[in-house]
C-alpha cells in the first residue's frame, strides 16, 4: 500500500478483474465503464474463457501495460475469476475488483466501495474487511434477483444506513465486488470445479466464515444487463437451462458444506432442510420429472471436493512487473483441503 506524499494517507492500488465468454458488445460497455471511473482502477485484467465471438480479436487490440488479457479455455464463472483473482493479486493491489462481462458500474461505483471501506475502518474494534459489494440493478432500475446479498444480524439503521452507508453482509455474488488481499491471502481462490452459480456465495461466505466482514457498499451501484430479472427459480427449469441447474442443484449444498463444515451436525439437517425445500418446491411447480436429477445433485455436492487453492504470494508482497499483455498465463497453486 502506497501514501499520498502531500496528505500522508493511504493510497489503495485496485486491480479490476472482469471475466467473459461470447458477449462482446456488452463486454465493450463493461470495459469502457470500469475505464471511465471517477476513481479508476489501476489496472485491468480481463479473463477471455475462450470465446469464439471477435472477443480475442478485439482484446487484442486494447491490450497494454494497464489491461491485461488472459485467455483460457471455457472454466465457467468460477474458473474464470479463480484465475483472474490469482493474477490480480500478483499485481500487489490492495483490492480486487470483481465484475462479470453484462456488468455496467456507474461512474462513482469505485470510489463510493473505497468510501464505505474509510467509514467502517473509522470504527474501533472492526473485523478485518473481507470484500465489499456494490447494490447492483437490472435494466429497469429495479434490483437485481440473482445479485441479492445476505444481510448479516441486525441492521442498526442509524448508523450503518443513514450515517455510514452501508450494510454488513455474510455472502454476495461476483457482479461488482472487491475483494481485499488480505482475505484473499488469507482464504485462497474459489472453487473453480464449481463452474457457476453458488460459487460467489461459496466464496464471499467463505471469508465471513472465517472471520471477515462483508460489506454492502449503499452508494456504489451497477447494473447487471441480464436478458430477464431472473434468480435460479425451479419454475424455471427446462431442457434448455438443466446444464445450469445441475450446477446449481449440487452447488447450493457445496455452500452449506462451507458455511457449516465446522458443525458436522448442523451440517446435516441444512442439508435435509435444503433437499426438503428445493423437492417440495419443485413438486409445487410439476417438475415431477427432474426430481431424480436434483436428489443426485444434491448428494454430489455433499461428496464435492472441497480443497481451494491457496497463493504462493505473500499478503504484503510488492507489485509484480507488468508481464507481456498479450499472453498472460495463469501461475502454479498449491491446494489444501477445507477441513
């Protein structure tokens, strides 16, 4: 962490991590939004799994010592900012800004996180502060479904809300979230094999379990520009989305096993608590015909391997040089079981 040499305050280096796959013009307007921050980041890495859209073409031609490309092949969500958040934290930023590609952060979106960190440091006796999320809308101003974060205890509305302008949280999703270096130290990477959805709420739930505090930072806003206002609804299932539902399915019990793997017992009857209401809803919505598929999944994800990568870096390591922009590969980890 650097110091501004007239006022002697800290200067937080933010590395901005934007993963995408075959949505080059909203990638465009996510890459142009994070660029035209009030309060920019100081670089950007974007994760290209594999798209087959002009996505590498045209990373190609923006690619310099401030934007760096990583291209691999199609990991999901969770692979994709498993290896971005590696590669970000060997710049030796401070913060870890997280967002996927239909992700479109207002101009303050920034500034307002690294705001909201300033007010709750100003607390004394603050837990360590894992990550920070942004209130994220669908097109229409509403908020977004699938973007909901899990308010944490009791909201003392006076002064988290009205004053300080922010909410603690125990879990988010990956649009419009940074992370600190310390909890990544300290936590590791995300589950890559999770491939998608869960694997934000595995990961953020993760450094609040351990101890971090998670924040909603009231003032940063971003708009997710998804093609519905949609969250993982059963009603919803159909041929054409099962692929994603097997995923969500076994993930939401990858979740549990992470939240709770400490209290083995509690850790059972979440997951007959789950099974119990994701059958029963799908019964209500007459999806008779999936209900085997979902009690495989959610048995998968009790035997889900759950070993995270941990970084070779240290928390307080210094900048690494900027590499080649144009090929940028992902470095060795070592991983270690969640006991």
């Amino acid at each position: 962490m650097e110091s501004d040499p007239l006022t002697k305050t800290a200067v937080r280096r933010v590395c901005a991590v934007l993963v995408t796959y075959n949505r080059l013009a909203l990638l465009k307007e996510a890459v142009a939004a994070v660029r035209n921050q009030s309060r920019r980041a100081d670089i950007l890495i974007i994760v290209d799994n594999g798209s087959t859209d002009g996505t590498s073409e045209w990373l190609s031609t923006i690619a310099d010592r401030d934007i760096r490309i990583i291209t691999q092949p199609n990991l999901g969500a969770s692979g994709g900012f498993h290896t971005g958040l590696q590669a970000a934290f060997d710049t030796g930023a401070d913060w870890l800004w997280c967002m996927d590609d239909d992700t479109i952060p207002d101009n303050d979106c920034l500034a307002a996180m690294l705001a909201a960190e300033t007010r709750y440091l100003a607390k004394p006796g603050s837990d360590p502060l894992a990550w920070i999320c942004s209130v994220v809308r669908w097109t229409d101003g509403t908020l977004h479904r699938m973007n909901e974060p899990k308010a944490k205890g009791f909201l003392d509305w006076g002064t988290n809300i009205l004053q300080n302008g922010f909410v603690p949280a125990r879990w988010c999703s990956f649009v419009s979230v940074a992370f600190s270096r310390e909890a990544v130290a300290s936590c590791g990477l995300p589950l890559k094999e999770m491939f998608i959805w869960y694997d934000d709420v595995e990961y953020t739930g993760r450094m609040t379990t351990a101890g971090f505090a998670g924040l909603v930072a009231l003032e940063s806003r971003a708009e997710h520009r998804t093609a519905s206002n949609y969250a993982p609804d059963v009603e919803d299932l159909a041929p054409e989305n099962l692929w994603r539902f097997r995923y969500a399915f076994r993930n939401e019990i990858v979740v549990e096993k992470t939240l709770f793997r400490a209290q083995p017992k509690k850790l059972y009857f979440r997951f007959c608590k789950v099974m119990l209401r994701r059958l029963s809803l799908m019964i209500r919505a007459g999806k008779f015909r999936y209900l085997p598929m979902a009690i495989a999944q959610g048995f998968r994800g009790l035997t889900f391997p759950m070993a995270i990568d941990l970084l070779h870096a240290t928390a307080n390591s210094s900048p690494a040089p900027a590499p080649d922009p144009e090929s940028v590969s992902a470095p060795s980890l070592t991983s270690s079981p969640i006991s």
